[in-house]
C-alpha cells in the first residue's frame, strides 16, 4: 500500500503583507513549504502533491527541484475544495494520504510517523493530529468516545460542556486514499462562507460508520504561522530545537540565542561556536572547527580544525587546518586546501588554493589556480577582469608573489618563480626565475632645497 502526502499551500497569506506567497518565508533560512516537504520525504510518504493557488508560480519554482507535483486550486473555496483539486492526484491510489499545511513549518518527522503507526495499526479510516491546550479559545474542539473521535466541534458551536474539552484540531490528517475520495465527492457547501471544509469528510467518515482516530503531539509543532510575529515565533521554536541538536551531538555554542543555523546544517562534534555566527544552506562543518564571533557560512564544506574569524564564505570548500579571517570574503566556487592561511581583508574569487599558501592580508586573488606553498604579500592584486571578460592566473608550487604586485591575466607565474614587489606582472614568469616590472627609482639630489629656495615649497 502507498503513502502520498498533499500539502496545502494554496493560500493568500494576506497577513503577511507580503508580494512573496505566505508558505515561500523562510523559518531558519528554508521555505515553510520546504520544511514540511522535506519532513514528509524523511517519514516515508515519497510521493508528494503540493496544492497551489495564489502565487502559484512562485510556489512551484521554489519547490519543482523537490521532484513534487502539483494540483491548482484556482478559486479560494476552503480546505476541502483544495483537497478536492488534487482528485486526479488520488484517483486509483490505494494507501494512506497524509494532508498536511505548508505554513506550518515546525512539525516532526518523528511525529509523522507516530501518527502513521497510530492510523495503520489501529485501522482508522482518518486520524487527526491534535494537540491538548489550556485554552482552547478559538479552536476546533475533539470530542472523543473512547480512544476514538466522535465528532470535531466548532467553538463557536460548542455546548458548555464541549467548551470544557482542551483536545483540539491541528488540522493536518492522514486517510484511507479510497475513503477520502468518496467523502470529498459528498461534501457540500452550505455555510455561512459557501466554503467546502476538510473537517466536513470527517463528519461524512462518521456518518458511515468508518473509524476515526487521533494521535496527539505538542502545540507548538501544529503551530500555523500567518503573520510576520507568529514567524517570528516559529523561528525562535525551531532554532532552540536546532541549537539543542547539535549541542546534543557535541557541539560547543558559547550562546545558543545569539547562535544561527540553518535546518540542513550538518556539524560534527568537538566544533566550538562563539555568539553571532550565521550558518546557512546545505553546510557541513567537520570536526574540531572553531567558529569565532561574527560569520556568515553558506553552502559550504569546512573541513577538520579549520579555525574561521569575522569573515563570509559563500559556496566554497575549506580544507582541513586551515585558518580564515578576520574580515576574509570567499566567494562562491572556491576550493580552500589543507593547512592554508587566508588573513585579515583578503577576498578570494572562484580561486583554488593549494596546501600549506599563505595569503596573509589586503590581497584580492579572483579566477585563479593558486598551487601549494605559495605566498602572497601584502596588496596583491589578481587583475582578472579587462572591463569585458575575465580571464585565468596560474601560480605555480613554492611561488613568491612579493608586497603590491598586479598580476594582469592571462598570466603564469610558474614554480618556484618570484615577483619583485611593487611589480605589474603582464607576462609569465619562468621557473625559479625573478619578475620585475616596476620603473627604475631615480633620486634627485637636493630637490627639497631647490623647491624651497624657489618658494614652492
């Protein structure tokens, strides 16, 4: 029997006030859509229909690499309308259909599956995921017979007796695929707001004698966002459960509330985070890495005892004892080596490094193929980019590229070579040889007191 999952993102999100749709903002750097995605790939349902309307195009382009499909809800006619988009989606699949909502981006993978285990084991044709609140004001109520669900309750239209019960809808469900199909067939819009509800199938369920469970699992990770403050919210809640993992796993955070990583981070243990780092994207960070305050890392791949200070890296890997900063910029498609040293102001551009380089301050090294050993002194320039194209600096193993020298691409500076300082390297410098491109200095004898005598000084 298959799992497929729907996932309801076809809303406005008019609170947000917003050109972007609602379930496109991001909770700790991913899509609110992608978290929910992604939690259900990781519990198992593989097959994933994404329900869009307003903003579809948007939703579709930041979702489509998920190898999802989609169904469009073109009029805004309720949750049930929306579900009943996706008929061409369910038709002849046979299983189990979770349906749950792309702007709910904290639920668990692990509460996914407790709820599946829950739905197959006890033979439910729907189960609800629900959560026990102490006030209850403004929610859906649960009522129960036994471990059953009798009915789902309105608050507006609960009895005092009903007022009292704390068990409420989340809204999000699992169902027989066959026995959601039918329901959604027979549901009506005779209401106040001419809308087709989910909860209605429930009732249609019940009506027809088919069981009906419901698997209980905390508020906070059934929490809906649908302004910028309850986004807020949510990024507090998963960046505390975040932080609590990798600490969990070995990982040092000097201050956890000042600490950020992203959903995908992957670290290893023995790492030390000081307060105000950002790290984002599919970033892994090897072990024993040292993170001091102040760093933006994004998409990238830090290798082992690599020690990074105030600095940006954009899309890039950094090989293994390497140290980076303070105030360096790697940008994206750099490849660091191993025991390598990127100082203070040095800006690195779709470069390689070799092993053991020095690249110690005030240097800008872009399109470049750097070998190992190399050291750069201080103000060198790769000059890579003639105002039309860009073009490539190689710099052979063991090279000297001496204090405030220009190397102007196309350029080799091959093995073992030295730049004398202050050089505008145009052409290639041949192995072990000295390149010297400079005006030859000229002093002129007693020109400050000749300046002075004439009064121009």
């Amino acid at each position: 029997m298959g799992k497929y999952a729907l996932i309801l993102a076809a809303g406005e999100g008019k609170r947000m006030k917003s050109e972007t749709s609602k379930v496109l903002h991001k909770v700790c750097g991913k899509e609110m859509v992608n978290h929910v995605i992604d939690i259900m790939r990781k519990a198992c349902f593989e097959d994933v229909n994404v329900i869009v309307g307003k903003g579809k195009d948007q939703v579709m382009a930041k979702t489509s690499s998920r190898d999802v499909s989609f169904s469009v809800q073109e009029e805004q006619l309720g949750t049930g309308h929306a579900v009943l988009c996706a008929k061409d989606f369910l038709q002849g699949k046979k299983g189990t259909v979770a349906i749950f909502t792309g702007d709910a981006p904290l639920i668990r993978e692990e509460t996914v599956k407790d709820m599946l285990k829950s739905h197959e084991e006890g033979g439910y044709s729907a189960t609800l995921l629900t959560s026990v609140i102490d006030d209850p004001s403004g929610y859906g109520r649960v009522k129960r017979d036994g471990d059953d669900v009798e009915k789902i309750i309105e608050h507006k239209d609960c009895s005092e007796e009903e007022l009292l019960l704390q068990e409420i809808n989340a809204g999000m469900y699992m169902f027989d695929a066959e026995e959601l199909l039918k329901a959604l067939l027979l549901l009506k819009n005779d209401n106040a707001q001419g809308e087709y509800y989910l909860t209605d199938v429930i009732e249609i369920m019940k009506n027809s004698d088919l069981k009906i469970g419901a698997s209980i699992t905390e508020f906070d990770e059934t929490r809906g966002v649908n302004s910028r403050s309850q986004l807020a919210e949510a990024e507090v809640i998963l960046r505390k459960r975040i932080n609590l993992f990798h600490m969990e796993n070995g990982v040092t955070l000097i201050d956890p509330n000042s600490t950020y990583i992203g959903a995908d981070v992957a670290i290893e243990n023995d790492t030390i985070i000081y307060p105000n780092n950002l790290i984002e994207g599919n970033t892994k960070i090897g072990k024993g890495v040292t993170l001091y305050p102040n760093s933006r890392i994004l998409d990238s791949e830090i290798g082992d005892d690599v020690t990074i200070t105030s600095s940006v890296i954009l899309s890039s890997r950094i090989g293994r004892n390497t140290s980076v900063g303070p105030f360096a910029y790697i940008r994206p498609d750099s490849v660091i080596g191993e025991d390598v040293k990127i100082g203070d102001f040095v800006e690195i551009k779709k470069s390689t490094i070799g092993n053991g380089t020095k690249i110690s301050h005030l240097t800008y090294i872009g399109d470049a193929e750097v070998g190992s050993k190399v050291n750069f002194g201080c103000g060198t320039v790769v000059v890579n980019y003639d105002g039309k194209s860009k073009f490539k600096t190689v710099v052979g193993d063991n090279a000297f590229i001496g204090c405030n020298t220009n190397l102007v691409a196309p350029v080799t500076v091959h093995e073992g070579a030295f730049t004398a300082a202050g050089s505008t390297i145009t052409e290639d410098v041949p192995a072990e040889s000295l390149g010297i491109a400079r005006a030859k200095q000229v002093n002129k004898d007693g020109w400050v007191r000749k300046r002075k005598d004439s009064g121009k000084y």
